[in-house]
C-alpha cells in the first residue's frame, strides 16, 4: 500500500497535510503514523459507522458512487473498470464550493478534450476499435447520466 500511495498520491501532489482514511491495520501501523508524523500531515480515521468522516468525503462519496451507477448500469461487476472515468468525470465536473472544476484547480488548465471517432480515419484496426468503443462507451455514458439527472430532478420536484 505504501509502494502504491507513494507512486498514485505523492508521485501526483507531495505529502498530502491531511488524509482521511478507515481504520483498516494497514492504516493505523506504526509506518503510516511515522510517515504522517514526520510530514506533519494530519491521519484521521474514519469509523464503520460514520465513514463519511466529514461532509466533503460523504459528498465525494455519493458522487462517485452515482458515477458509478450510471457507468456500469447493467454491468455492475465491472465497476473497477469505470473507476478511471468515475474518477475523470468527477474531476471535470463544475464544482460551486470551487467555482471550477477541480483539474482546473489542480492544474491550472482545462482537462484535453476527449474527441469523436470517425470510421475510417485511423488505419491500425486496434487502435481503430479501441477508438470506437471509448466514443460508445462515452454516448452511453452521456446518456446514463442525463438519466440519472431526470430522476434526480423528478425526485426532487416531488419532495418539494
């Protein structure tokens, strides 16, 4: 876990000043309360019946968990496969607590746009199909999220 922390989280952003993790024995042995103390990084710990921890994680949380919803749909245990873009859409997405989104915040720029495929214009045939499935995979992700916006929508109008 550390090998993969160091080289996805501080290869990325540096030692982080604060973390909020489960209390899983990985995160409350004595390297991570070493790591975080010679940083002076802040470990705070979650707990199964609260794990929200605070109101930023439990927004994340169900954001990302609707992403997920609506990126594997029918296709529920290939969640870890939509992770990515779960994770992508989140990060592209305006925030109002930012007034941005937060790769803009990050990186100081907008993200590269993810362009269309167009039959024909690619002759390897594996980059071609992979090219294609991304611009599919894509349009039915649009389209499963303005789903999920309406119900979202017609659930709110109903409760007020």
């Amino acid at each position: 876990m550390a090998h993969v922390f160091f080289a996805e989280v501080v290869r990325l952003h540096g030692i982080l000043t604060s973390i909020v993790s489960d209390r899983d024995l990985m995160f409350t042995s004595a390297f991570w309360k070493a790591l975080f103390a010679a940083s002076s990084s802040k470990l705070l710990m979650s707990s199964a019946f609260h794990p929200q921890m605070d109101d930023q994680t439990e927004a994340v949380n169900k954001a990302i968990g609707m992403y997920l919803r609506c990126l594997t749909g029918d296709r529920p245990r290939q969640w870890v496969r939509w992770l990515p873009w779960a994770e992508y859409v989140y990060n592209t997405a305006f925030h109002t607590a930012l007034q941005d989104t937060p790769f803009r915040v990050v990186y100081g720029r907008d993200p590269p746009c993810l362009r269309s495929y167009e039959p024909g214009e690619i002759r390897v045939a594996a980059v071609a199909q992979n090219m294609a499935e991304c611009d599919a995979f894509i349009q039915d992700v649009r389209l499963r999220l303005e789903q999920a916006q309406a119900v979202t929508k017609a659930n709110y109008d109903r409760v007020h």
